[in-house]
C-alpha cells in the first residue's frame, strides 16, 4: 500500500520534464542561459509533478519560485512554470485546507504578476486580471471538485466540462496577443483557437475525431500563425492521453502514438533545427509521457470498474445468503408453532369429539359440535400459515368465500352469545379479493374482542359498505349488558389489525363509542384489480344472525 501511485507519480514528473522540452524546443536555446542548459532546467520545470499527489502544497511553492527564477533568467522554461503552477494550485485546492490554498494562491498569484509584468512597461487592466484570474480559476475548479459528495459517474459531463474549459484557457490566454500577426484574419484565428479548446470536452466521448481535429489546427498553426504552434501542442499532447485512456487497443494505440511523434516533430524542428538520431529518439521518449499516463488511468479505471462489479455482485450474493436463512429460520419457526398449537388443538378436537358422544343432543352437545368444528379450521388455517412461511413467494389459497367466512364467523358469535347484525354491501363484492378477505379476518378479530371484553347478551353492528373499488369495515358495540369475566388476550389483535390494513394501503381506526360501547372501522382501498377474477361469492343485502 505505501508504494501505491508511484508509477503515476513518475509518470507525472516524466510528462512535465517532456512538457517543458516540447515547449522549448524552437526556442534556439534557453533564453540568458547556455544551451546546455536546456534539459537541466526542464527537469527543474517538471519534477515537481512527481509530487503533486502525495505533497501538492510544496510543489505550488516551488513552481512559484521556479517561475520567478526562470523569468528573472530569461529561460523559457517560464512558460511551462506558469502552466504547471495552475495544475498544482488546483490540486491544493482539492486535498488542503482554506489556510494552505490561501498561501498557495497567494504565491501563484505574485509569481504570476512578476511573469507577466514587463520591466518599464506600466502595469494596466488586463495585468491585474490575468494576474488574480490565471492562479485563481484553477483554485476554484479544485474547491469545487472537493464539495463533490461522490466520484464521478460513468454519465457524468463534470470531467468533459473541466477538459473544455482547461482547453479555451490554454488556446485561447496563450495566443490571443498573436491573432493579428498571421495571415489569417483576427475573427478566424480567435474562432479556431475557441474550437480547439472546446474539442476537448467531446474527447472522452470522441477521442479519435479530437486527436484529428488537433493534429489539423496544429499543422494549419505551424503554417499561418508560429506564435500558436507550442498551445496547439499543448492541446494535441492532451488529446492524445486521452484517446490512450479511452481506447484499450493497443494498434489504435500505436496508430496514435505514430501520430504524436508526428505532431511534435511538426511542431519543434524546423528548417534550422539540427536532427540526430539523439533528439528523435529524445522526441520519440517525450510523446510516450501523454500515452503512459492515458493508459495507466484507463487500467486503473477499468480495474475500479471490475472492483464494482465485484462489490455488487457480493452484495447480492450476500443479500440472497441472508433471504435464504431468513426463509430457513421461517421455516424453523413454522414448524414449532405448527407442532405445538397443532398438538394442543388436536388434543381439544378429539376430547370435544368424544365428549360429544357423551352427551348426543341439547346446548352442550352443540357447544362440542362447534368446539371440534373450530378445531378443524384451526388445523386447516394453520397448515396454510405454514405453506406460507415456508414459501413467501407462493400465493396462498382461500379456504373459503369472504363472504362465507364472515357469515359463519357471525352464526360462530351468535351461538356463543351475541347479539349480531351482519350487513353486507352487494356492491362490495366487487372489491379485490384480498381487500375482501382481509375484511373477513378483521371481521373475525373483531367480533372475537367484544365477545372477549363485552360478553355474551352485547348488541354488534357489522357492515362492510362499498367505498369506490374497495370498501370499510365498521364494527359497533353496544354497553355491556353484565359485568363481564376477561377472558385470556395476547393484546395482539389491534396491532395485527393495523398491520394488515396498512399494507393494503387502508386506515383503521378503534376506540370508545357510543352508550358506552367500542367501535372499530377500517378502511381497504382498491388499488388493484381482483386476480382471482370474478367473486366466488355474492353478498347479501342485510343479514341480522341473532
């Protein structure tokens, strides 16, 4: 991990040495300084890139003071100074804090005033904006790429927006006092160099058409207009690491590679430039930096791609591992409950049964026809729950019409004591099928609770009216008419209740009523049509089981 960018780093300092060389090389040496010069000061002018990952505010520092030694030298090497000095006050501005980047800033922008400012020559507009805007673009550009919450996406234009931008900058601040010296006019040379600039924010998408585009205005400039030819290399140079980040193949890649080295042959040797083997293959070296550092990216960008390949697929490997043992310890639990409420209320069904033979005929025999008939259901249900616990996916199956299921729970009450009055909307039967049976198990739940709370001999009102494509419960009860004996409760009922409406996307609603009684309502709404098709069962208008 400590060794983790080197190579980017190296690839970096390679690309700012080739940078400086390119710049240069038409300058017919280094300005006060002795030809021999020439690669010691671009090692000087591009190393510190070397260390703009890992310590971006100390190469700010001293690209400032490289700059301000390489004007007061006369080097051109200057030139490439002020370039890399905006490259390292924005990476200041990402990694630092507003203390580092305000130093950094501040440095950037003296070294560019001394840059710029020409010794007898009276300091005007453009000097003062050039000098604050040239170091403090780059600033902002940094500060907002740190707000950013998240990385950049694979459809995010941030990057061709910042690439376009960069481009104008460098065609445009690096040439605009040479448009009239060419043959063209002023209007063409300014539309060119804004073209070439804004070319590269489609290079990501269009790399090849770019790098082509580039390759023309750099050879129209070598042509018409020499004070432009080092921009438009500067901009070639970055259409082609980008084609090498944004094409994988390696013949393309050599394709483009041939047509680097000849753009910058175009753009250093001229008709005085002594060629030797030594500087072509110097040259040769030099175009390889943009490429190393297109491809490098690409290689780490692909490999990041795969990294969340992999995470994603973990995460769904690891989310299906968790539903399979969700769906193995329902099933665990399915089977406990099923074997011991089912062993309990086996027990009751056969000693009902054989009670009932005990006693063949009256209220008691009738009262242990109901118990073992309850039991059956029970056990029935009960199976049914299990299938589904088992199965989440698989739809269940009714037993029974709803509208059956609330009769018999009605007659079920009746008999035990209660006083109902069963009022089922025939409009309601049009309703979707699980609105309907989730009525009929509020309709269960709640005659059970004011059996269990009011007692026998109390009044209920039960209707189910049609409420646009589903329909409400209300369930009214009135005082009760004795002191009445609790029966055993869970508490659970409410809350299961509200659990089932609010799935639905229904409302329920339970509390004190009228005359001292209780009064629940619930309301299921329709939001999709009945997948069982037509109704098995028709309500009835009004139904009053007593």
């Amino acid at each position: 991990m400590r060794w983790r960018g080197v190579a980017l780093d190296v690839l970096l300092a390679v690309s700012g040495i080739a940078l400086d060389l390119l710049l240069s090389g038409k300058a017919g040496g280094f300005g006060d300084l002795p030809p021999a010069m020439t690669v010691p000061m671009a090692v000087l002018a591009g190393l510190p890139l070397g260390f703009l990952r890992t310590r971006p505010p100390w190469a700010a520092l001293y690209l400032a003071a490289f700059l301000v030694f390489a004007d007061h030298v006369g080097s051109y090497s200057s030139n490439t100074a002020q370039m890399l000095i905006c490259v390292a006050v924005g990476r200041v501005a990402y990694r630092s804090g507003p203390g580092t980047v305000a130093a950094s800033v501040a440095a950037a922008v003296l070294a560019t005033g001394l840059n710029l400012a020409d010794a007898g020559v009276p300091a005007a507009g453009n000097w003062w904006m050039y000098t604050l805007l040239v170091p403090g673009f780059p600033a902002l550009v940094g500060g907002y790429l740190r707000g950013r919450s998240s990385r950049f996406e694979p459809g995010d234009i941030t990057p061709d927006v910042l690439l376009a931008g960069a481009g104008v900058a460098v065609g445009v601040l690096s040439t605009w006092t040479s448009w009239d010296q060419g043959s063209l006019p002023v209007w063409v040379v300014g539309l060119l160099a804004v073209c070439g600039g804004l070319s590269l924010g489609v290079a990501r998408r269009l790399p090849g058409m770019v790098l082509i585009f580039e390759g023309v205005l750099l050879v129209s400039a070598d042509q018409y207009l020499h004070q432009a030819v080092n921009s438009c290399l500067i901009l070639s140079m970055t259409a082609l690491g980008v084609f090498a980040l944004r094409v994988a193949s390696w013949f393309w890649t050599a394709v483009a590679y041939a047509s680097g080295c000849v753009l910058a042959t175009v753009a250093v040797v001229d008709s005085e430039t002594e060629v030797t083997p030594f500087r072509v293959l110097v040259l040769m070296l030099l175009v390889v930096a943009p490429i190393a550092i297109g491809r490098y990216l690409g290689v780490r960008q692909t490999a990041a791609a795969a990294e969340r390949r992999r995470e994603e697929e973990s995460a769904r490997l690891a989310l299906a591992q968790v539903r399979a043992d969700q769906l193995a310890e329902r099933e665990r639990i399915a089977r406990e409950v099923h074997d011991i409420v089912a062993h309990h209320v086996g027990a009751m069904v056969l000693r009902a049964g054989a009670a009932r033979y005990a006693a063949p005929e009256g209220p008691v025999a009738d009262a242990l026809a109901d118990i073992r008939d309850t039991g059956h259901q029970v056990l029935e249900d009960l199976r049914g729950l299990l299938d589904v616990l088992r199965d989440p996916d698989a739809r269940p199956g009714l037993l029974a019409d709803p509208a059956d299921v609330m009769r018999e729970s009605a007659e079920r009450m009746a008999a035990a004591g209660l006083v109902v009055d069963l009022r089922l909307d025939p409009a309601a039967d049009r309703a979707p099928l699980v609105a309907r049976a989730s009525a009929a198990r509020i309709v269960q739940e709640g005659l059970t609770n004011v059996l269990k709370h009011a007692g026998p001999g109390t009044e209920v009102v039960v209707a189910l009216p049609a409420r646009g494509k589903g329909l409400a419960v209300d369930i009214v009860n009135g005082r009760p008419p004795a002191r009445v004996e609790r029966l055993p409760s869970s508490g659970r009922g409410l809350a299961g209740m509200r659990e089932r409406v609010r799935a639905l996307g229904g409302t329920l609603a339970a509390g004190p009523g009228e005359n001292g009684g209780w009064r629940l309502t619930a309301t299921l709404p329709g939001t999709r049509d009945d997948p069982a098709g037509t109704p098995a069962g028709r309500f009835c208008a009004k139904e009053d089981v007593a």
